[in-house]
C-alpha cells in the first residue's frame, strides 16, 4: 500500500496483460513477442506489489506489441480493441488512485480508430492513447491517418509513440528480437516520418511521449533536423533545420531503459528537462533491470534534486489530467 503523502513516481510507460490480450496472442499462434521476447507474467495484484516495491504511486497501463490488428487481423482488431479498453478501465475503477491507462486502437482501420477513440477517451475516460511506430508496413504521417491525428489533435490527446517491429524486420532483425536494436530505429524513423509529412505541423496539440530516452532520436537529431535544409525533401512541410529541432524538442521523452549516462547525455543536449518523464516498461523489463534504471537516475550528477523530482512524478501529471485529479488527494 502507497504511504507517502505525495506522488514520488508516476510510471508513464507500463504494460498489462488481460486476458483477452493473452487470448488473442495464443490464436494467433505466438509464444512470444517481437522476434523471441518471453511474454512475461502479469497480474494487477502483482503489478500493485512491484509498484510498492519500487515506490511508484501510480502506473499508466498501455496493451504494448504487437498491436491488436497484428493478433486477430482486420476484422478482429476493432472488437479486441474494445474489450482491452474496456479492461483497462475496469482497473482504473477498481484502483482509481493507482492506475491510468492509454486507450489501444484498432488501426489501420481509420473509420473503427475514430470511433474507439470517441468510446475510450469520451465514455470511458481513459487517459490518452498508445500508438504504435507502424502498423502493417504504414507509418502514421500517411495522409489515410490524418483523420485520427486530427482527432487526437482536437482533443489535446496524451500519446505514448510505442516501437513495433517495422516490416522489414526479417531481414534486418538478423535473428535477433526486436527491441534489441529495431524498436529504437523505428521510433526515429517514425518520428521523421511525421515531421517531413508535416504532420506534426499540422497537429501541434498532440502532446506526444517517446519511450526509452527516445530511442536512436537523440543521436540523429542534428541529422533530421540539417536534411530540413533540402527544400526538395519537405515538399509543404516548409520545414527549416530550426524548426525540425523545435518539434524535436517540443515531444516528451520516459527514461525507461535510458537512465544511465550514454543515454541522458545524448538527450539532454535535445531536450529540457522538463520533457522527461518516468518510465520502467515493466513487466517487460525485468526488475533488477529497472531497479539499476531507477539508481541511475538517482545518481546522474547532471541533474538537481528538484530536477529528479519533476522526472518521477511532476512533469506527467500536466500530461495526465485526469489521473492528476484522482491523485489530488495525495497532493494536499
């Protein structure tokens, strides 16, 4: 049971696994996830135990990959979609101080997205939405998403941009798991997709976070952002090496599986502090790992103790509001 008398962690990037989920995995044939990831226990009671563990106050659970249209297909994505939903909501009323959640979308079925999004985040008042970095070989500055984008833009929706494995990834996988190396470049190509579609232009509402310190993004961003430079590269975007960065920076960074100097080095030269948020990927991370994670961004000497606070907890409840509220108790 939580006993601090305010929030000290709130975990933006946390999964679970309802049975429905699990279901569809094992019709789908898969034994594992992503090229070879173990699926891994998941319980609420034993994701309520790790938080304690761990001193998190509350987790916002999200469905992770691969995506409901990749377990039961395009005609099967919208009604598993519903009912993971609708899980999750099921946890936010039993925990409500405890739990947020992301609503999961049946895309690329755009039509079937609109209406889970008006369902998940109207009916059931979920705290925003996961999207994944590709679905079925489609990134999301693809003019057929736009209507989705404009939705969430409208709404000012939270968004975790979470990794899945890009189509190509048989060849270039080279036999090993997705996250190993793929996850993180498909964050970045995802990313640039959207900023040389000006899509992100077109939607500067989306209050988007992208996880594991942003994966291969820091690296790149003098890159994405130089090539802005070649007007025959942004047809319409009327994008400039300046502006790149700008939106660059303007996304929201978790540090799950990025608190450690190689990482917070790299994105604190893109992002401010303030764009950093706290992140474990549990249960896919195993504990000892997030543990180490956890100790790294205690000892990291470049930041302030006001600054590892604002990381843990103050720099996402702006993000979450709805969750904020239901931790305002806690908050005095």
């Amino acid at each position: 049971m939580r006993t601090t008398a305010t929030p000290t962690r709130v975990d933006v990037h946390a999964h679970f696994l309802p049975a429905a989920y699990l279901q569809a995995a094992r019709e789908a044939g898969l034994s594992s996830f992503d090229g070879g990831i173990p699926v891994p226990e998941w319980s609420l009671a034993g994701a309520l135990d790790f938080m304690d563990r761990q001193g998190i106050d509350a987790q916002v659970l999200s469905v992770p990959s691969p995506t409901a249209h990749r377990l039961a297909g395009r005609g099967g994505a919208a009604k598993l979609a519903r009912r993971l939903n609708e899980a999750a909501a099921e946890i936010i009323d039993q925990h409500p101080s405890r739990f947020g959640a992301l609503a999961h979308l049946p895309l690329p079925d755009v039509d079937a997205a609109l209406a889970e999004i008006d369902h998940s985040l109207g009916d059931l008042a979920l705290d925003g939405v996961i999207l994944a970095t590709n679905y079925a070989a489609r990134y999301l500055g693809e003019p057929a998403f736009d209507p989705v984008l404009a939705e969430l833009d409208r709404r000012g929706a939270t968004i975790l941009l979470h990794p899945t494995a890009p189509a190509c990834f048989a060849q270039t996988g080279l036999g090993h798991p997705a996250p190993l190396v793929e996850f993180v470049f498909d964050v970045a190509r995802t990313v640039t997709h959207l900023i040389y579609t000006g899509a992100l232009t077109r939607h500067p509402n989306l209050r988007i976070i992208l996880p594991h310190a942003g994966g291969a993004v820091p690296a790149l961003a003098w890159r994405i952002s130089a090539f802005a430079a070649q007007p025959a590269l942004t047809p319409g975007a009327h994008l400039s090496p300046e502006s790149v960065l700008a939106q660059l920076r303007g996304l929201y960074y978790d540090v799950a599986l990025g608190a450690n100097p190689h990482s917070l080095s790299a994105l604190l030269e893109l992002a401010d502090p303030g764009h950093l948020l706290f992140g474990t990927d549990h249960p896919f991370s195993p504990e000892p790992l997030i543990t180490a994670n956890s100790r790294g961004l205690a000892d990291y000497p470049g930041f302030s103790d006001q600054t590892r606070r604002a990381i843990a907890a103050d720099n996402a409840l702006p993000l979450f509001p709805q969750l904020a509220a239901r931790l305002a108790p806690l908050t005095g």
